[in-house]
C-alpha cells in the first residue's frame, strides 16, 4: 500500500501524501487546500444533522500531517474558513494556539470571508494575491490568475475538489479525489472529506494521482 508518494516539481521535492496534503521537503512546508473549517457546524444550524466528528477528524489528520513530516510552515491554497464564525471555527483557533510555532499562510479562497481581525488573532498570513515562494505560486483558482505569477514557474491551486472517474467493464465506475498536475499548474484535493467534487478529464501528459482510501494510485494519461 502507497501512503507516500516522492514527486519531482522544477527540481524540487515534493511528497504527496494519501492523507490529501503534498510536502515540499527542501522548504519543510505543508501543503493543504480546502479545509472548509465550520463547513459542518454551518448545515448543523441549518437543520442538517452533520456530527461535529467529522470536522475534528480532519484537525486530527492535519495535526498528524504537522507531526510525521515535522514542517515548520503550512500553506493553505484557499478555504480554511467556509462560511461565518462557529464552534469550529473556535476549535480550529484552540488547535492553532496549541501550534503557535507553526508559520501558518493562507492563499485566500471565495470562501475565506472572516474578517480579517479574525485571521490576525489567528497569527495566519493571509494573501490576497498570489502567493509566490522562490518559484512556486500558490492561487486558489486557477483560472483567477490568465498568465504566470512575476517570478514563477508553476502555480499549486485548489478550489475544485478535483476527482478523477476510474470505469469498469460494463457501466461500473467510481470517483476518487485526486492530485492533477500538467506542466503548468497542480490542483490539490480537497483536504476536508466532507466536500462534494468536480471530475476532470485529463490530457494526454498530464498526471494523475488518485486516493483510494490510504493508498495512491497512479493513472496517468499517455
């Protein structure tokens, strides 16, 4: 079983993990997109009984991303918050004081609305433009930057839960979230499970990563 994947990026090592997160090992930083904090809370005060486990489930495994890659700082490619403050959202502020150390950036997302005193007493670095580390960019959609960021090469984004369809014989076929890279850019999975998903259609070259459970699975398209 693949839990770890090593991936090369411009020179530089990457590790995709089957927990949804992607490692820049030179920089000791974490990768996530789309945490969606408070998204359960959210459709509980709307009536829809979601159980507030499944939001410290996704806490825990990011903590245990923290932990077994010791990172030093975690960059969040858009949506942290998805919607207006609740108990998560105090949950998740409770986690980050416990982690004070960690230097935490945010690539603001459509649904990163707090205000941003809330980030401030968060202690996370909130970035409405691009987000560029050495060569690298960080961008919640894509399709929000039309050319590459000054002093880029490639561009990580998020924002679609990507999910690539794998079929079987006859009319069986299941989705999985997925890593998708080109040449250009990589979408990351959504982090939080508790998210719906756009499926893509990969080209010829691209590469695909999909996450069955705890185990990726390779599905390039040649």
């Amino acid at each position: 079983m693949t839990q770890l994947l090593s991936h090369i990026i411009n020179e530089e090592h990457f590790i995709l993990s089957a927990e949804r997160t992607l490692f820049w090992e030179d920089k000791r930083t974490l990768i996530v997109a789309d945490l969606h904090a408070g998204k359960t809370g959210h459709f509980r005060r709307s009536g829809i009984n979601i159980p507030q486990s499944v939001y410290k489930d996704d806490l825990h495994r990011l903590l245990a991303q923290v932990l077994f890659f010791k990172a030093e700082k975690l960059v969040i490619v858009g949506d942290l918050t998805h919607s207006i403050v609740n108990r998560e959202l105090d949950l998740f502020r409770k986690w980050r004081k416990d982690f004070s150390a960690l230097d935490v950036h945010l690539a603001r997302g459509n649904h990163d609305i707090l205000d941003n005193a809330w980030y401030k007493e968060a202690d996370i670095t909130v970035h409405n433009d691009p987000l560029v580390i050495e060569k690298f960019a960080f961008i919640h959609d894509i399709t929000d930057s039309e050319v590459m960021p000054e002093g880029s090469q490639f561009i990580f984004s998020g924002h679609v839960h990507p999910v690539i369809c794998i079929r079987g014989k006859g009319r069986q076929s299941l989705a999985f979230p997925c890593f998708y890279f080109n040449n250009e850019y990589c979408i990351l999975p959504a982090f939080s499970r508790f998210t719906g998903g756009y499926k893509i259609d990969a080209e010829k070259g691209d590469k695909v990563f999909a996450i069955a459970e705890r185990e990726i699975i390779p599905l390039h398209k040649t």
